[in-house]
C-alpha cells in the first residue's frame, strides 16, 4: 500500500498533540481525535430507539463505533468501566464532542450480586470520580450492573437509575455479525433499549449495515436522556 504523508490528533496523557507523519492508513493510531461538528437530534415523530454499549472505551474498537454513529448522524449512550478511563481520555472526550451520553457501568465490572452494599456504591462512586478526573463536571446519570444482574442491595447502594434494556444483542456470544442484525431487526420497536459492547469487531461489522437499515426503517437512534423524554413508560 502506498504510503502518505498525514497530520493527525493523538492524545497523550490528556494532551493534544498534532504531529506529521507517513503512515499507511493501517499505521494510524486507533485513539486520534477526530476533529467534526458534534451530532444534534431533536427527536422528531420518528420512532425512538436507544443504542447503548457495555464496557469501553476499548482502544481498538470504539473509535470504529463513533465513526460509523457519526457517519449516520445517530446519537448513543455509553456506559463505561471506570478501570478504562484513565488510559482511554481521547475517546471519551470523543463520544462528548460527538455529542454521546456517557453512563455508569461500575469501576471493576464485577458481579454487583456478590458485593455488599457498601462495595457496591464504591464501585459506583470511583467510577464518577475517576471520570471527573478527565472530564470535570460531567455527571453520570445512570448506572447499568455488569452481566445485567443486580439485586436490592444494588437498588440501595446506587443514587442512580439503574438502566438494562429489551433487546440483548448477544454481541459477547455470537460472534457473528449477521446473527447480530437479525436479533435485534426482528426485535426492535418504538422505544427499545438494545445493548452492545464496544469491545469486538462482529459489533462493529453489524453496525455498519444495522445502523443504515434502523434510520431506513423509520428508527431515530437518540441517547437514554431523548428516549425518556418521549417514553416515559420506560423510564427506570
């Protein structure tokens, strides 16, 4: 492959930096900063749908993802694992710019049913506190357990409202992107919550045609806070 001359953005430590190099397109950096205007949806009286993902930022995966989201200007929430942050900032700072919504998916991803309560609002707590290291004054405003199990302890120990979803994309098990886009077009409906994990390339290869056929198929893909918005029946 011919190789070429590029600038581009890379954070290091928190910091910006534009640097010249010559690259071949798979030389590239899989955390460069994208530099783009940031997505804005008013819902309209499509149907509203919410596409959410589990256990990123992953450094070779999630930049894929915010490209093809901003490539069919769809909106997402991303509940993150507070053990990523530190080392991921380029991409959460990207899902902000791009106009995402970032949630609380604990600091460890353990089972939170075998914590106590006070571990449990740890986990919960360090995560926010690790993300306001990076990005001060962003509250998290929802929280989903890992493995989606939680109990009463979970219901007492979280400040937030703890959001699990209708449709499982099974993304962790199938390994197939397009068992991935049949589960969820023959599930989807006015108000679903789908979950995904930005952590593989079968999800990145399904959103690539599942995106486009939802927007076709009259889905307005929007973040937890539109959906409820509209859906206040499925506000948790």
């Amino acid at each position: 492959m011919k190789r070429r001359k590029v600038l581009y953005l890379i954070c290091i430590g928190g910091l910006l930096l534009l640097i010249p190099g010559l690259f071949s397109i798979h030389d590239m950096p899989n955390e460069e900063r994208r530099d783009r205007e940031p997505i804005t949806i008013e819902p309209d009286s499509r149907m509203l749908v919410a596409l959410t993902f589990d256990d990123g930022p992953n450094p070779l995966y999630t930049l894929q993802v915010l490209d093809i989201l901003y490539e069919h200007q769809a909106l997402a929430t991303f509940f993150i694992s507070g053990k990523q942050i530190a080392d991921h900032v380029c991409l959460l700072e990207q899902m902000v710019s791009d106009g995402h919504e970032l949630a609380n998916h604990t600091y460890h991803h353990y089972d939170l049913t075998t914590l106590s309560t006070d571990e449990i609002r740890r986990e919960i707590q360090r995560t926010q506190e690790a993300l306001e290291q990076v990005l001060p004054f962003y509250p998290l405003q929802y929280v989903r357990p890992p493995f989606g199990r939680y109990n009463d302890r979970l219901q007492e120990a979280s400040h937030l409202p703890i959001v699990l979803w209708d449709i499982d994309s099974r993304d962790w098990e199938l390994r197939d992107a397009e068992a991935i886009f049949s589960i969820v077009m023959e599930k989807v409906q006015d108000g679903s919550i789908i979950v995904f994990h930005d952590d593989n390339p079968y999800t990145v290869e399904a959103l690539k045609r599942l995106v486009p056929e939802l927007i076709q198929s009259g889905f307005q893909p929007v973040t937890l806070t539109q959906l409820f918005e509209r859906h206040d029946h499925v506000r948790p």
